[in-house]
C-alpha cells in the first residue's frame, strides 16, 4: 500500500507567495535552463515577458510512503461500479490512452508528461540576470543620491501600533509610578510607623482612628495611579539614512554600415536590448549613452538607436573618438564608473583599423572600468578584431571580446562577458 501525503491547508495570507518562491529555489537549476533556452528562441520585441517554463515530471514527484515486500496486503480503489472482488480486468484496446502526443505509436516504454508552470515577467528576468554584475564596479563620489534606508533613530511618543516598543513603554510607566507615588509612600511609611508605636497606649485612640483614615486614603490615591498611561507609549523611530551609491554610465556602440546585415543588425540589437534590460533592472543609478557609426558616428536616443535605417561606409574610429570625448565631457572619471560595450560585423576600412586600436589603447581603456568588445561575424577574423587582439593581454581584467556567430550565441555570450567573478 502506498500513501501519497499532500498538503491540503488552506493557504494563509501571502502564503502562496511564499509556497511559489520555495518552489523556485527548489528547482533552480532547471528554470534557469529553460530561461536561457527562451531567451535564444524569442524575438527582440518580446525579450522581457514571462514564459512557460518545463521541468521533467520525474523531478517533481512527491514524497511516498511504501510497504516492503511479503506480508498480506489489501488495496481498495475509490470510484469502483463495475467489478467484484476475484473479477479479471480486460486489457485496454490499443490506442485507447487519454494522451494527447502525436508521435508515432509504440508497443514498449511509459512515461508522464512534463510539469508546466508559468513564469511572471518579474521572475523570468530575475532568473535571467541573477548571476550578472557589472565588472569592476567601485565606489566613486556620491552624485546625486537618491538610496536610503530606514534605520532606528531612538524613540518617540506618537506611531503606528506596529512600532510600538513594549519593553521602554514599560519601563516609563514604572518610572512615572515611582515618580507619582513616591511622596505617598513615604507618608504612609510614616503614619505606619506611628500607628504602631501609640497603637495600645491609653488615650491614643482618636489619633489612631485619624491615622487609619488618612492611611485609607492614601492607599485609595496610591492604587487609582494608573498602571499604563498614554503618556508613557514609546514607538521605535526610524529615520532615512543615505545609502552610497555607484554613479555609472553604459557607452553603446553599434555599427550600422552597410556591410552589417539585417540578421546581423538584429542579433546586435538583442545584444543591446539584454544590456539595456540589465543595466535597467539591477543599477538604480545609471546613465546609458547609444552611439550608432557608420562613416560618422552620432549619439541618439533610444529609439534611433535600435529603430533607425540609416546606414553607410565604415570607419569604426569616428565612434571610439566620439566616446571618448563624450567621457571628457560629461563623465569624468573621478565620478563615474565607466563601461563600453561595442557590437560589429568586425569590417572596417583598412587604413583604420590600427587608429582604432590606439584610440582604445591610449584614451579609451585607462579610463573604463570594462570594455566589452561582441564580433557577429561567421568567417575569419575580421581587421578590426585583429587590431584589438594585439592589445587584449595588456588589458585583460578591463577588455574582453568574443565571437557570435548566430543568435543562439547571443545570451550566453552576454552572460560569459558580465557573469559575476569570485572575490
């Protein structure tokens, strides 16, 4: 006999929430796969939603109590009209399962179907970026600060019940009651004393009769001192304190000549647009530059940067002299923590190709904190990334490149270029 435990409480408040969020980091390792299988599947535009994500049914399976082998065992099945105990059941006529495949028919083998759940937009691109930082990133001058964080500021008298503190609401009401019932104390302590020493003297007792009256009242004014007044709640006050923040700036470039395909123009695009997507999701304080070349190289927008047609020759230096006079412009490097991130076919003119590679080694490179070269390109190495070869050992902890080939490359070449290194 085998009992299948289900926990069937009703859910309390927010304990859905809480039941889904266990369920994920259970299965971390498989989500993260179909999200990266997802994310080489989509279309640009529809890089950010959530999605349906599978998980094989055997790894799902729920915890089985089991009986060993031997012994004499009954088994009742609920739901039973048609048959009495010592009946033979016919086998089903072939093809007669409720299964909804379409494959071909077999006469071996049994399975289960895959567990399907859906993903919010919210967890799929936590999944997606979760393991991704921005390399190098350090702390410069505080710019603009807009983090803070609450932390406790000692007490006050007015709040919310939820922050009211028991233990110094208690203690100022001891206080108060030593403080208001002090003096009565001590009369009493007095009249007492008295009391005891004429109580059974001859002619005392009207004084003991008027010493136990003002007694009884001075009890009676003792007990009415409440033990919890209004005055004496104390509420935890919290005040905001700025919290340091890393002022960076994300350069953009992406080569729009001629020579760059339609296909190859979309997969720098998806590129740019997990960028765009990560940079967003995870620095609240960022400035992102878009930098588009052809023969002159220009900043746009947003919108002209991945939606413009414009197009032409190529001279991949006009882009790398704009950046860097854009740096010594508007970022210094005292203040910004600086990234490049640069997409092309890897076709330049010739006679460029070398004035590329001092620009970057010379201007670009000693003031970046990362600069991440991407060549869409499935032949031979192209001019220009040879020119930046001759320069990557220097470089390496600030300067990587890599090579796509088709779109599938896209995502995990984005996570190998800013997947988050050990301490």
């Amino acid at each position: 006999m085998a009992f299948l435990i289900i926990d069937r409480r009703p859910n309390g408040k927010h304990k859905g929430a809480v039941n889904r969020q266990r369920f994920l980091r259970r299965y971390r390792k498989h989500i993260k796969e179909a999200v990266s299988d997802a994310v080489n599947r989509r279309s640009i535009t529809d890089t950010d939603r959530g999605d349906e994500i599978s998980i094989p049914r055997k790894d799902v399976s729920e915890p089985q109590f089991r009986h060993g082998k031997g012994g004499r065992q009954r088994q009742v099945l609920p739901g039973n009209k048609e048959f009495l105990t010592g009946d033979r059941i016919a086998r089903p006529p072939s093809g007669s399962g409720t299964g909804g495949g379409k494959g071909k028919a077999s006469n071996t083998g049994e399975g289960m179907d895959d567990f399907v759940f859906e993903l919010t937009q919210q967890e799929f691109l936590d999944f997606m970026f979760e393991d991704l930082e921005l390399p190098n990133l350090v702390k410069k001058r505080l710019k603009d600060t807009e983090a803070y964080k609450l932390v406790k500021g000692g007490y006050t008298n007015d709040g919310i019940p939820a922050r009211l503190n028991i233990v110094q609401s208690l203690r100022g009401a001891h206080a108060r009651r030593i403080a208001l019932g002090g003096a009565i104390r001590r009369q009493i302590k007095g009249l007492d004393e008295e009391l005891k020493s004429i109580e059974g003297e001859t002619g005392s007792e009207d004084r003991v009769r008027e010493i136990k009256i003002e007694l009884d009242r001075l009890r009676r004014r003792l007990n009415h001192i409440p033990f919890l007044d209004e005055f004496d709640l104390k509420y935890n006050n919290f005040i905001q304190q700025p919290l340091p923040t890393s002022s960076a700036v994300m350069f953009c470039i992406m080569d729009v000549s001629g020579s760059m395909t339609q296909d190859i123009k979309d997969m720098a695009k998806r590129f740019f647009i997990l960028l765009h997507l990560f940079l967003k999701r995870n620095y609240q304080k960022i400035d992102i530059v878009f930098i588009r070349h052809h023969t002159v190289a220009s900043e746009v927008d947003e919108e002209e940067f991945f939606y413009s047609r414009e197009t032409g020759g190529t001279v991949v230096s006009s882009a790398l002299k704009l950046t860097d006079q854009v740096i010594r412009e508007r970022y210094p490097t005292s203040d910004w923590n600086i990234y490049v991130a640069q997409a092309s076919d890897g076709e330049n003119w010739a006679d460029d190709s070398p004035q590329c590679r001092d620009v970057l080694e010379t201007s670009i490179l000693p003031k970046v904190q990362y600069y991440a070269y991407v060549e869409i390109n499935s032949g031979e190495d192209q001019a220009l990334w040879n020119a930046y070869e001759e320069i990557l050992d220097k470089y390496s902890e600030c300067f990587a490149m890599k090579k796509v080939t088709e779109a599938s490359d896209i995502f995990p070449v984005f996570h190998d270029l800013f997947e988050k290194k050990s301490a």
